[in-house]
C-alpha cells in the first residue's frame, strides 16, 4: 500500500459507507459527494470491498478488485451493493440497520503469482497477509485476507475459493490457474 489511510480518512470513509447504505435500504436519493472536501487520497481512484455482519456473521459483501473511480464513490457504490446485491443474502432491510457493522477494505492492485506446482502455490502464499484471486477461464473469485481468520489452512483456503468459483474445490492442484495476491487496509466502525 502506498501511503497509509490517517484515521481522519477511514472515519471520513466509514460515515459514507453508512449513509450511503442506509440511503439505499430505505430508498433513499444519495447526497452528491462534495469533492471539494476530500483529501487526495479519497479522490484518488481506488478499490475498495464493504463488508456488513452483524454479530460477526457475514450479511453482505460486495466490492472491486481494481481501482476505476475515486475511492470514496468506490466505497459509496459498494455500500449500497453490499447491503441490496449480494446474491447470497436477501437485501438488507431497515429493521437490521442498527445492527449492522461496517468494514472497509482498501485493495493494492492485485499482482500475479508465479509458481511452478500446486505445492509451491502453499509455499508462496502469505496465510493472513494475501487477499487470493483465482482465474480459470471465464470464472473467477476472491477472498480477501480477513477470510483467512477463518480458513488458515492455505490448502483448505484454496479448496474453499475453487468452490466459490464454481469448480471442484481441488481444482488448483491439478489445473494451472491464474493467482493473483494482494493486500488491503482494512478498518472497521466501532462496536
């Protein structure tokens, strides 16, 4: 990551996320961003994920993996995603919104992972530092590094994003797949 986010930023980022999703929820018009207030780091273009659980469980999670707008309106849009587009979950609705906790995810540009076997893959990954995507053709998913407190395991975590994916989940050990790592900063509201 090239400079750190101050805390000033991630509040700053975090007060939009819960606007913009609560806006969503409830229907609601979105404020236009004031550009004229936003640091350069906000203004830069930047890839962000959104998180939402509630009592640690996961309720939505929507994001880019490559940086295409400015990092507040990244964060703004995926708010909104997260909350309405998951396809795993229903939409969020206005009775869960105080229960809501949110995370942001600010993403490096991936970079791909050069390796020679399914057991130089393990060795190569970073457990609790690399956010993972694989690429099989047409198909492709990510976890982001947070995913990793719950599947440490590196080939477990491998087996989990083949099935994410939509392939059999030991598809990387025998199929030479795209890898491509990258990290985040992550910060989150208050309990």
């Amino acid at each position: 990551m090239t400079d750190q986010l101050t805390n000033d930023e991630k509040q700053t980022l975090l007060q939009m996320a819960r606007e913009a999703m609560e806006c969503g929820v409830k229907g609601n018009k979105l404020p236009a961003l004031d550009m004229n207030t936003l640091t350069p780091h906000l203004l830069e273009d930047g890839a962000s994920f959104v998180t939402l659980t509630i009592n640690g469980e996961l309720r939505g999670c929507i994001g880019a993996l490559e940086a295409y707008q400015p990092l507040a309106k990244d964060v703004r849009e995926h708010a909104i995603a997260a909350a309405l587009e998951d396809p795993r979950f229903r939409p969020v609705d206005e009775s869960e919104l105080n229960r809501i906790q949110l995370e942001v995810s600010r993403l490096t540009a991936p970079r791909l992972l050069e390796y020679s076997s399914a057991d130089d893959l393990l060795v190569k990954l970073n457990p609790h530092v690399d956010g993972v995507i694989l690429k099989d053709g047409f198909r492709r998913a990510t976890f982001l590094p947070q995913v990793w407190r719950q599947i440490p395991d590196p080939a477990d975590f491998l087996d989990h994003l083949c099935s994410k994916m939509g392939a059999r989940k030991n598809l990387w050990r025998d199929a030479k797949l795209q890898v491509l790592v990258y990290q985040v900063e992550e910060f989150r509201e208050k309990d």
